[in-house]
C-alpha cells in the first residue's frame, strides 16, 4: 500500500534536482560521455533529462501546486541556483550545438502540468525551427521552476530570506534576462516566419509550429516577469532594517548589472500579436493568457519599484532602470495603448493582446508618477523629465488614459453593486474595490505632475489638463472620495493624515482645476467655450454635486471641508452658465446642432449640470437653519475667518443666479437694438418653450437660488445687527435676488419670502450709497442699473393683483398698513420718501436714456414677457428639475442630487418627495393640505383637454 502512496513534497523536490543536475549534463556522447564542465566538449543539450525534467515538474506542480511549502524543501536542496545553472547551461548550449535539441525519442505524457510535451510533426522540414522550439521548452522547464520559487515566497506569511536572496542574486537575475533576449532574438524571428507559411499569426486557429514557439515564449517571459516581481514586492515591504536596506541596495545594483527589466520590456515590445479571440471561446488560448501575465508581473515590478523609492532610498537608482529606453519605451507604449482603448476593454487582458502592453497590467504604465510625488520639487522635477513623455504628449496621453480608467472604475464598481461580475474577474468584493482605488491612486499621482509644468507649457496643455483632472475627480467621487472628507474637529494633524485618501487627493485634484480656472471672467469666448466642450464628457458638475453631498452629509465644518465646499461653488459659479447654454445653443431650432446624447450615451438632462446647485441650496438651508448657523463670531472674523458657511453658500448661490440671467440675457439680446421708440423687446426670463429643457433648467435654477439665497443674504446685510455683507454685495445681490425671484416665482411663493421686507431693507441701503456712507465699490452706471432694477420689481409687482398689496404703501407715497410691519424681520416699516431718494440715481439715468415701449430702457433685459403680455406665470415646484418639493428638504442621500429617489404626491401626482418625512413636513407646516387639491383638479382638467 505505501507504494501506491503519494510521494512527499520534500521528496519530489529532491527527485527535481537530481533531474536538474542530469539536464545540467551535455548529452552522453561515446566514448566516456563528457560533462559540461569539461572545458574540452561545447556544451550540448541532454534531449532525454530534459524531457524527463519536463515531465517531472508537471507531475510534481499538479500533485503539489506551488505554496508557501515548498520554500524550505527548495533552500535544502539548493533547487534555484541549480536551475539557474541549468538555464545558462541550456543557453551556452543552443549558442554552440543548436542542432543538439533534437525531438525527445519518445511520447511525453499529455494532460499534466501546463500542457502537453511538444510533439513534432515526421513529415517537417524547417530543422533550424525545430531547434528553437526544443530550445525554447527547456528554457521554459528552467524558468518555471525559478517562478515556482517566486510563487512560493508571494503565498508565504513570512519571507524566507535565504530564499528572497537567491531569486534576487545577480546570477539568477541575469539568466532570466538572457532568457528574455533569447526569446526576442530567436523566438520572435521564427514566430513569426512560422506564422507566414502557414497564413498570419492574426488566425483564430494558426499553424502548430506558430502557436506553439508563442504559447512557450509567452510562458518564459511570464515566469521571468513574475520571478522579477516578487523579488522586487517582497524586498520593498521589507522591514526597515539595515538587513532589508542592505538587501535593497543589492537587488538594485543586481537589476542594473542585469539588465533584466530592460530585457523584458524589450521582448513584450517586439512579441507578434497574439491571436485574435473567437467571440464564442470560453477560454484565452495559452498564448495570450500567459502574454498578458508576462505584461501584468512587469507593471508590478515597475510599480513596486516606483512606489517603494523613499522606501528603496534610491530615487536615482531607481529613476535609472525607469528610464532606460526599452522599459521607457514599454511605459510609454503602455500610455499609448490605455488612451486608445475604452472602458470595455480596460478590464480585459484578451480585449488588447498586441504585445506593446495589455490593459490588465496597463494600468501600472503611470507608475512614474509615484517617483515624482515623493521627493523634494527639484528632484522630481529632474525626474519627471526623464520618466514621462513631453508635456504636450503626456498632457493628451493623460486625458485619454484618465477617461479610459474612469469609466472603467464606473463599470467595475457598478457591476458590484449589482453583483454582476465579468468572466474570470476576482470575486472578491474587497480585491475589486482595492483594484479600482489603485486606479484612481495613479490618476491622482498623474494629476500631481501635471502641476509641474511651466507657464508655457501649462497654457498650451491647457484643455488636456482640464480634462484629465476632470476625469480622475470623476474616478475619485466613484470610488468614494468624498466618503472619507474629514468630520468633526478642525485638528490639523488629524487632517494632514489624509493627504493620501481618496479626500485628500479629490481635494488636491479640485484644487487643480480651481486654480486652472481662477481667470475664467478673463478668457475670451472662444478659450470658455472649448474649454466646456473639454469639460461636458466628464461630468465635472456631477462630480462636484457628489462630492459636495459627502461634504454636506459627513460634516462640513472643518478648515478642509470648508474648503472643498468653497472651491465646488467657485467652479459652480464659473461654468455652470456656460454648461448649460452649450446645451441651449445645440437646442434644435436655436441655431445649434443636435442634442447631447447620442452615441449610445444616455440623454442628457438639466439636472446633469444644475444638481450641484440644487445640493448647494439644500447646503445652505440647512445650515441657515442650524443652530448658531447664522451666528457671527466676532473673534473668527477679527482674525480673518470665512463667517457663517451659509453665508458663503448664500452667496455663492447668488453670484451664480447672476451668471444665468446674463447668460440668458445674452442669448435672447438682439444683436442690434432698433433705434429709440417703439419696438418689441427682448423676451428673457419668462417662461421659456417647454422643449428647450436646458432654458428651462436654467431658469428653474435662477429661481431655486434666489428662493434660497435671499433670506439668508438679509439676516446677514450690513443695515441688520450682525450683519457681514460689505454695502456694494449686498445691493446688488439683494437687488439681483429680489428681481429674479420676483419674475420666476409664482406669487405664493414669493409672498413667502416677504419680498417688502427685501424692499425697505434695499431702499436704507441705497439711501446710504446717496449719503457716501459706504456707498464705495460700485463700478460706474452700477448703481443706477441696480436702483432701476428695484424699480422693476415693484412695477411688476404692482401689475399683479395678488402681489400689488405687498407695494400699494410704497406707491401711494404713505406708510405701509400695520398688516405690512416687518419690525420682526429686522426691516422696519415701509419708507416710501427713503425709496424715493435712494432711486435718485435711477431717476437721472432714466431722463438721460428716455423710456422704451413704456417702461424704462434699463429694464427689458430685466423683465419677462409676463409682464407685458397675458402669458402664464413660470411653473414652480420645478418642472424640468427633479427637485423634493418641500422647501425645508436637507436629504443629502445617494452619489448626486440626480440619483435622489423621489415618490410622487398620490393626492395630486404634481409633486415629489424624497421621503416620508419631506411629505408631512410640507403638508402640515407649508401648506401642502391646502394646494392639493387644487393641483389634481388643474392635473385633470389639463388632461381631459379643458
């Protein structure tokens, strides 16, 4: 019975070396049979032992795959330095006796190990083929078993050093890189020569004597790869140790001797194409599998390298073996490969086996970046000039490569929320996450370079950095970047922690593209303009919206989240107005071309753009709301503080309101306006044609802004106890708020704002401009258009009889009815003779510019057709924007304010709610009970046609 049994692993192991020294032996040859090491016989191949080598090594990987076992029985019996002499043997013999690899006399067993033993044909006639290809199985049999060392370091819980230090020796380094260009040199010419007389290496199916010379070439280099890669990852998470340190310096200086990492690069980079994968096939064929393996190990070994350089403390060593021109070539060509690939094959090694650097280990192509972060600039500066490509080419490489890996991100991620995973992907949930963060990580370390350019440079590389930025923030806010924003405390240490989270980077990232942007108001129309059309593929606005929303549900008030929140709104500010009115421009019938969304992309809608907006104003409700949210620390701000957080929302949701209408303004202008006297104006802010979603949007955001902005901007105007406006923000933002709310909110909407109290408290402030008490700051013919702009609320106002109570005091030239008193608002009572005297301004401006179609000539931009015609008033709740339709909504769930789930009114099926909870508070305390009823009747009568 123990016959039968199993043998041990230490006693196959001991069987493998004395095979091993048996290969290691020339042939015999009559009469004695002379040894290698006899200086007077060439050295020769042993057809026979290394047949039986062959088969050894199968049999003994199928009965005892390799593991962390196997490292002690291989130091005792010395197996790799025997097969590193073995394969120099083995390659000393095909330079002097090529003709001595001769087809094994017998049949080796099929179906063990990797595959079946090679077989020729009787009837083939290119001998020299032969030679490479019996050559080629025995460096792939001496390869192998210094891989299975590798393997069983990687599986080891700790590290065998005996074991580490031969596979790093210099021997065993160099006889994996003359492996390499042995393969290059030989195997690659007769490939491809193979492949030509049997009809193309692109084949499905091609000839035997093409698939077999790549099927083992591809296992070669896959194993000297992967023995190079462990090396290189088990001596950079060494301990810091002068042992580890020590050994450190020797694997470089083995690298560098050897040239190994240069050697490999060079024969991925010349490999043929593998075959093209049939679209049924279940399977790679052994070529491919093992090619994109080889490539995957040698990113890893760049990338431990690059990323392990304080660790190594080697940044010149290091940056040396990064740039030699084959591995510089490899990195290079990797780039070139991910930027013209799509996010359907990012993932895929079969999807782009050409051999210059498949997309499974594609993604280490940007490891030189990790060399650039972790030095001081002037280092890194030397190095990035040395490891990347030129700018201008790195730049667009860059935005290529960051969409690829982006969407890529998406998919993985989305797939596993699904729990839909892609053939032959790891189903680990934790080891897709990992993978997907690494991504982004090297994304992040590029965007770090891109801040290294100079001035010229920067602005030639201008819309590819804007893009790849966008991109890799995009990456950032998928794989949870703004999950990890710091909450609590404002601690410094604890904060500066976080330089390398998925924060830190979104936050440096953001940073980035702020400071790109910072003179958006300067460039020309043009420069905006394709910056956008850069822009809009990303969706920048979304990603903000996400990160923002992490902000806003996490806790926003720390020195770093405020930041972050500041930097979301400036971009908000700068290009949401432009967004959206590519989108209008493109409206067909408005003089654009069609509308986003083909391609197979999903449409577009509004709230792509504006839910950054709308998380902002939720932000700043519910920070008004807030205890002490609207609180002035007079320390805080005698030392420079930011104020109140609503303040710096309310603001920004102002200043961007501002932006739309000039957008809108803009586009609905006439390019020459007729002469003086009558003539129709030009219609802007009323309600827009239902199919133009993007104008509509865009007003629906205007009013939202203003509907939000307004209160907060009055608690905190500089005529009110506390107040931290400056005189000039404050009249105009008030004014700009006050008029828009006033032409885009229907009238119960706006009642609720107490639009007399924003009237009384802008006619003390305007007054104070007439006085010089603060009065500076206004840009010339400013005031007088702000002053006029007052005026226009109230003539609209006044043109409503359900608003016309709300202003009969200020028309009468009396004082406002009790009903009216805003004491409690801090506005006082209505002071018609203090508007009369703070319109001064306006009241010469209109003398000097004459009146227009009855109404002032300042004003058509300012005032919708509703005013001047029987239109309907602008819907609101919104109708385009998916928005809750509680006022007081501060539900920050999901990845974006588009993705929000909202559950329809069953009373009236006019509104939505995000929940339950938005539901009652809107029914009870906002009026809802009362409205309801009357939007399901005006819902039917819609529908029955009446």
């Amino acid at each position: 019975m123990e016959s039968d049994a199993e043998p041990s692993l230490e006693e196959c192991i001991r069987r493998l070396r004395e095979v091993i020294d048996a290969a290691t032996l020339n042939a015999p040859a009559p009469p004695t049979g002379a040894s290698a090491s006899d200086s007077s016989q060439p050295p020769t191949a042993n057809g026979p032992a290394l047949a039986r080598l062959y088969t050894e090594l199968a049999a003994v990987q199928a009965q005892h795959p390799p593991c962390a076992d196997w490292a002690e029985p291989l130091v005792q019996h010395g197996i790799v330095p025997a097969a590193v002499a073995l394969l120099q043997h083995i390659l000393l013999a095909y330079r002097h006796s090529p003709s001595s690899f001769q087809p094994p006399t017998t049949t080796l067993p099929e179906g063990a190990g990797e595959g079946p033993a090679p077989a020729k044909e009787a009837d083939q006639e290119d001998k020299e083929a032969d030679h490479v290809l019996y050559c080629l199985v025995a460096v792939r049999t001496a390869a192998l078993l210094v891989s299975c060392a590798a393997e069983s370091l990687v599986e080891g819980a700790l590290v065998h050093v005996q074991l580490w230090e031969q596979l790093a020796a210099r021997a065993t380094l160099q006889a994996l890189a003359d492996a390499a260009r042995g393969v290059e040199a030989e195997v690659w010419p007769a490939q491809r020569a193979a492949a030509a007389a049997g009809g193309g290496a692109q084949d499905v199916q091609g000839p035997a004597g093409s698939c077999e010379l790549a099927s083992h070439a591809a296992v070669v280099l896959s194993s000297v790869a992967l023995s190079v890669s462990c090396a290189t990852e088990l001596c950079s998470g060494g301990a810091d140790d002068a042992t580890w340190a020590a050994a450190r310096q020797q694997l470089l200086a083995a690298l560098k001797d050897s040239g190994v990492l240069s050697a490999l690069s060079a024969a991925l980079l010349s490999a043929p194409p593998c075959p093209e994968v049939a679209p049924d096939a279940e399977a790679l064929d052994d070529a491919t599998h093992f090619m994109a393996a080889a490539q995957s190990d040698t990113f890893d070994a760049l990338e431990w390298l690059a990323t392990g350089t304080v660790t190594w403390a080697g940044l010149e060593a290091v940056t040396a073996l990064l740039a030699a021109p084959d591995v510089q070539r490899l990195r290079w060509a990797a780039l070139e490969q991910l930027a013209g690939s799509g996010p359907s094959t990012a993932g895929d090694p079969a999807a782009a086996p050409d051999g210059a650097a498949s997309a499974q280990g594609v993604q280490e192509a940007a490891a030189a970046p990790s060399v650039v972060r972790l030095h001081d600039t002037a280092a890194r500066l030397a190095a990035a000039r040395r490891l990347l490509p030129p700018p201008r080419r790195l730049a667009a490489l860059a935005a290529a490569c960051s969409r690829t890996l982006c969407l890529e991100v998406e998919v993985e991620l989305q797939g596993l929320a699904l729990g839909v995973m892609a053939p032959g992907a790891d189903p680990d949930a934790d080891s897709v996450r990992a993978t997907c963060m690494g991504l982004v990580k090297q994304l992040a370390d590029l965007a770090f370079v891109s801040d290294t350019l100079a001035e010229a440079e920067a602005r030639a590389c201008a819309p590819d950095v804007l893009a790849f930025n966008a991109w890799a923030l995009r990456a950032l806010a998928a794989g949870g970047g703004g999950a990890a924003v710091p909450v609590g405390g404002d601690d410094e240490e604890e904060e500066a922690e976080e330089d390398r989270t998925p924060a830190g980077d979104a936050g440096h990232i953001l940073h980035l593209l702020c400071l790109k942007l910072n003179d958006w108001r300067d460039f020309s129309p043009a420069t905006q303009a394709a910056y956008v059309q850069r822009l809009l593929p990303t969706g920048l606005m979304r990603s903000l919206d996400c990160l923002l929303r992490h902000l806003a549900a996490t806790g926003p008030r720390t020195q770093r989240g405020r930041g972050t929140a500041a930097e979301c709104l400036l971009l908000l500010s700068y290009l949401l107005p432009d967004m959206l009115r590519s989108h209008i421009v493109a409206t067909p019938g408005a003089g654009g071309g069609g509308a986003p969304g083909g391609g197979g992309e999903p449409a577009w809608h509004p709230q792509d753009e504006v839910g950054l907006l709308v998380t902002a104003a939720k932000l700043a409700t519910h920070e008004a709301a807030r205890p002490g949210g609207l609180v002035v620390d007079p320390y805080e701000m005698a030392a420079g503080g930011p104020g109140p957080l609503a303040l710096t929302l309310a603001t920004s949701l102002a200043s961007a309101a501002e932006d739309l209408v000039n957008m809108l303004t803009a586009l609905a202008r006439p390019a020459r306006r007729p002469q003086r006297g009558r003539g129709p104006a030009a219609p802007v802010l009323g309600r827009p044609p239902e199919a133009d979603l993007a104008t509509a949007g865009a007003c629906e955001a205007i009013a939202l802004a203003s509907l939000t902005a307004l209160p907060i901007l009055e608690r905190l105007a500089p005529d009110t106890p506390g107040g931290l406006l400056d005189l000039h923000s404050a009249v105009r933002l008030l004014t700009n708020c006050l008029a828009q709310g006033v032409q885009l909110l229907p009238p119960a909407e706006l009642l609720a704002l107490q639009p007399q109290r924003t009237l009384a408290l802008l006619g003390r402030l305007l007054r104070r401009t007439r006085h010089g008490r603060g009065g500076g700051g206004f840009e010339q013919g400013e005031l007088p258009h702000l002053a006029g702009a007052v005026v226009g609320a109230l003539v609209h106002m006044a043109a409503d009889t359900r608003l016309a109570g709300a202003v009969a005091g200020w028309l009468r030239g009396g004082r406002a009815a009790p009903s009216l008193d805003l004491a409690r608002g801090g506005g006082g009572l209505l002071d018609p003779e203090a508007l009369a005297e703070a319109l001064r301004p306006w009241d010469v401006a209109g003398a000097a510019e004459g009146m227009h179609d009855g109404h002032p000539e300042g004003l058509p931009a300012r005032l919708p057709d509703g005013v001047r015609g029987n239109e309907p008033p602008p819907a609101w709740p919104p109708r385009v924007l998916r928005l809750c339709a509680n006022p007081g909504c501060t539900n920050f769930a999901g990845p974006a304010e588009a993705d929000l789930p909202l559950l329809m009114c069953n009373g009236c099926q006019a509104v939505w709610y995000c929940g339950q909870g938005c539901q009652r508070q809107h029914w009870r305390a906002t009026g809802h009970r009362g409205a309801c009823a009357g939007l399901r009747a005006a819902r039917e009568a819609a529908a029955g046609g009446g």
